[in-house]
C-alpha cells in the first residue's frame, strides 16, 4: 500500500513539474497548450503605409512599394502567424490620385492571399469626411475587385467592408456590400457580424521617448493573456496593425526591434488561434 502511494505521488510530482516547465516555454508569453482564445486572427494591413516619424522601416525595405515580392513575402509571414483574415486599408486619397494599378494589385493581392487560405476584405479609413460622390466611387471600386468575379473562385454574395476613422459617417448604401464600423481597437471592444464576436484589440507602439523592443513585449503580453483568460472564446481577434508605421503600430519586423515582436506573437498563436 505504502509503495502504491508512494508510486502514485511520484506521478504527480512529475505531472507537476512538467506544467511547471511548459509554463515558461516562452518568454513574455504563456506557455504549454492552452485552448483557443479565438477560432480566426485578423490584421490591419497598410499597402501604402504612412512613414514612420520615428524612423522605423520594413525589414528588408519596400521603400513603400507594393510590388508582387513584397506581397508573397508579407503573405508567407501572415501564414506563418496563422492570420486567416486580412483588412486591407485604404484611403480616400488612394482613389483621388486615380492610378490605373490600384484595381490591378487589389486584386492580385487578394488571389494570391485567397491561394493561401487567407481572407482579404477592403477596409476604408477617412481622416475626414467622405464626400457621397467618392462614397460612389469607392463603392464601385470594392464591387469591381471584391464582387465581380472573372477568375472562378468562389465569393460571398456580399462584399464586407469596414469603416475606421471618418468613413463611419458613410452614407452610401449597396446592396452587394456590408458595411460594418470598426470600433476603437484599443478599448478592446467587441463587434458581431453576422453572427460572429470580433474582438478588436491594439498591439502597442510608441508610448515613451525611447522605448525598447521588451516594452512592446511587455505591452502586447498584457493584452493577450487578457484575451487569452476570457470565458468564452471569439470568433474573430482583430489586431490594428501589420504594419501601421505613421502610428508606430507595427508586428512585421522592422528596423526597430527585428522580428522579435513577430516571433512572440507567433509563438502566441499557434497556441491560442484555432488551426484553419
């Protein structure tokens, strides 16, 4: 008897000590296998971002070209991360300058993203109100690259489109296009669409004169194991930025702290995002 408890104890103890070891596996970040704390990850995508004021920059440089290589490239480390979801932002300005490629590339970006497995939606973002009559243009642009279909994939009959910034105040209604106002990601608030909680959070920029790459480490460990400690699982964790450099939100690696940003959030994924 004394042996089988002894036996017994012994398991335990070595039970113990491995969730003990797991828990450390990453640094900054929970460890070991935990459930999902969302079934999709999403990102903020820039194709056109806005200069860093702090000087940060893509690594290696794009030179703020969104060219095919830059495309595959930012497509292979979204898999990697297990993004599933991507919003592609774009600005009114984009379709003011009218440049014949903006169509072209949208929907190369997108075939090549859906080649992939990863959902590409349009995401218009206004520092000011959006005139009705670009509200129209606008909307015929989303219909010709997200509607209309000319190479034999397969689309939802209605295009969604988000609104962030000014763009809420939209006007225009399609009947081929939901719209759907994004919430202020750094609340963390919540939004339902068709049926589905997406969960909008930030990931942290630039907060302190000279901060280092494990203050934003710091920073994005506490709002994951906020989401990762909720009761019940969201369809959709949206973060704000892939590479957001006007506003320092960025997870691509950069010039700033490498691909350390990149890495942890990862590592983080692949244990709390359910696998496509």
């Amino acid at each position: 008897m004394i042996v089988r408890m002894k036996r017994d104890l012994s398991i335990v103890l070595m039970l113990a000590s491995s969730l003990l070891l797991n828990t450390g596996h990453a640094f900054l970040f929970p460890g070991g296998v935990k459930r999902a704390a969302a079934s999709r990850l999403a990102v903020v995508y820039h194709p056109f971002p806005k200069p860093s004021p702090h000087g940060w920059e893509a690594l290696p440089t794009t030179n703020g070209l969104w060219t095919k290589e830059r495309m595959l490239r930012d497509i292979k480390r979204l898999k990697k991360m297990n993004v599933s979801i991507t919003l592609l932002v774009l600005t009114p300005e984009r379709f003011s300058s009218s440049s014949p490629y903006l169509s072209e590339d949208c929907q190369t970006f997108t075939q090549l993203c859906e080649a992939e497995g990863i959902t590409v939606s349009p995401m218009i973002s206004a520092t000011t109100v959006i005139s009705k009559r670009d509200q129209s243009l606008i909307s015929q642009f989303i219909r010709d690259v997200w509607v209309q279909n000319d190479t034999g994939t397969e689309r939802p009959d209605r295009a969604l489109c988000f609104l962030a910034g000014e763009a809420v105040t939209w006007r225009v209604r399609d009947p081929a296009i939901q719209y759907v106002n994004v919430p202020a990601s750094d609340a963390g608030a919540s939004v339902v669409i068709n049926n589905q909680t997406w969960l909008f959070t930030a990931v942290p920029g630039k907060t302190e004169p000279a901060p280092s790459a494990r203050d934003r480490e710091k920073s994005l460990k506490a709002g994951l194991n906020a989401v990762s400690k909720r009761s019940v699982p969201v369809a959709v964790l949206c973060l704000n930025a892939w590479n957001d450099y006007g506003g320092s939100h960025v997870v691509e690696p950069n010039t700033f702290d490498g691909d350390t940003l990149y890495d942890r959030l990862s590592t983080w994924a692949g244990k709390y995002i359910s696998k496509p």
